[in-house]
C-alpha cells in the first residue's frame, strides 16, 4: 500500500504536466471598468486615478435614480449617454490614432486607440446635456443655484479631463477631441429631446403600457422632488407630533381625575 501511493501522486502529476504543456493556462483577465494604472510613488496619480472613475461612478448614479426616481428625463440622459459611447467606439475605429507611448505605466496597446478621449467624452455630454436642461427647463432653480451647478459640473469636466492626461492615457489633442465631440452631442440631444417634447412623441411614450406599469413620471423640469418630499415629511412629522401630543394631555387629564 505504502509503494502504491509515490506511483499514483507520480501519475497524477505527469498527467497534469501533459494537460498545461497541451492547454497553457490563460493569464488572468482585468476588470477594465474600474481598472486604473496609475505611479504609486506619485500621490497625485493615486488622487488623479480616483478622479478618473467619474464616468464609471455616474453610469451607478444613472441606474440607481431610474429605478428610485422613475422619472423619464433621467432615462432620457441616460440613453443619450449611450449612444454617446457608441459614437466614441465608431470614431476611435475609424481614426485610430494610438495612445501616448511615454510614461511608466505599462503596456497601452491592450486598451485600444485613444482618439478622442472617451472619459473627456463622457463628461462633456453630460454637463453639456446637464447644463442646457438647468438654463433652458427647470425653471425650478434659482439663477444662482443653475450658476454654481454650472461652474461644478464644467470643473468636474475638466478635472477629470485632464486626469487622463497626467496618468498618460492620451495627449491633449485626443482630450480636447473629445471634449469637442461631448459637447456636440450633448447639445445636439437636448435639441432631439426637446423636440421630441414639443411633438407630442413623449407623452405617448410615458401613456404606453410599459411606462405606465412601471411609474415612469416626467415632473423633473417643474418641481424638486427633494424638497416636495421634505415638505410631505414636515407636514407629516408636525400632523404626528401634534397627535401624539393631544394623546399625552388625555391621558394625563384621565389619570387627574
């Protein structure tokens, strides 16, 4: 029995020899979503790579205010976004300029071309679309509640921008690309949705059953909904205390006599 077992642990290690000498083992895949290389002796990379996921952060604030808000002009954004990626896949395809060759932070060719930026991209549609809708629609906000807003989604844009060029993911030309290319689509969306609106295509598209069976509302451009739920809860908190209180005084008043 003693003898037996060297002889199988042998077998079992030939065989496992033959099986990776005829099937190599793949080198483990990278999860580009949030995947940022970035020179860690360098404490701005490490501030500069948080600062990149920007895009990525957003598409989870997207999901999350669709399915909490239900509110149609977020999904109208959301879309947007999309088709904006989309864009940004087909022009890197059809200019494919490379990434920057310098910097340290190692092989560039695995994440495909760099023009234009699809991070500067993002960005540029969405405080683009963002800023047109807070001047032009939600009349809603005071004039210097839309200027701050303004001033930190453009910042942000920038910030994030230029965090691709410190960590050397592209050149200034493919961000400043990018940028431009934001911009355009942005404003060219908010100018199909606002004539979506004013056809009437909108209110068809919110009356179909599948926007019905979900609660899709469209209240964003008129109302806040942060402050008319903090009025319900103060109208509602005050409508508790106020009985609760009138409760107490019976009871003692019962107990007095």
């Amino acid at each position: 029995m003693a003898s037996i077992i060297p002889t199988v642990t042998t077998a079992c290690t030939t065989v496992q020899t033959v099986i990776d000498n005829l099937c190599p083992p793949l080198p483990p895949a990278s999860l580009r979503f949030t995947h940022v290389h970035y020179d860690d002796a360098d404490p701005w990379a490490h501030i500069m790579a948080w600062i990149s996921l920007a895009p990525q952060t957003l598409c989870i604030v997207y999901l999350t205010l669709i399915f909490s808000r239900r509110e149609i002009e977020t999904i109208i954004l959301f879309v947007g976004q999309l088709a904006s990626e989309v864009a940004n896949h087909i022009l890197k395809r059809i200019l494919r300029e490379e990434r920057p060759k310098y910097g340290t932070m190692g092989d560039r060719d695995s994440l495909g071309f760099g023009l234009p930026s699809a991070h500067a991209q993002f960005m540029a549609f969405y405080s683009t679309y963002l800023c047109l809708w807070m001047f032009l629609r939600a009349h809603h906000f005071s004039a210097r509640k839309r200027s701050y807003r303004a001033i930190g989604l453009m910042s942000l844009t920038l910030i994030v921008s230029y965090s691709r060029v410190y960590l050397f993911y592209h050149t200034w030309k493919q961000v400043l690309l990018g940028l431009f290319v934001g911009t355009i689509t942005g404003s060219g969306w908010f100018v199909i949705c606002v004539a979506v609106r004013e056809l009437g295509i909108l209110d068809n598209i919110l009356d179909s059953a599948p926007f019905r069976w979900f609660y899709v509302k469209d209240t964003s451009h008129y109302r806040s909904f942060v402050r008319d739920e903090y009025a319900q809860w103060s109208v509602g908190r005050i409508t508790y205390l106020t009985y609760f209180s009138s409760q107490r005084y019976y009871v003692l008043e019962r107990k007095l006599r």
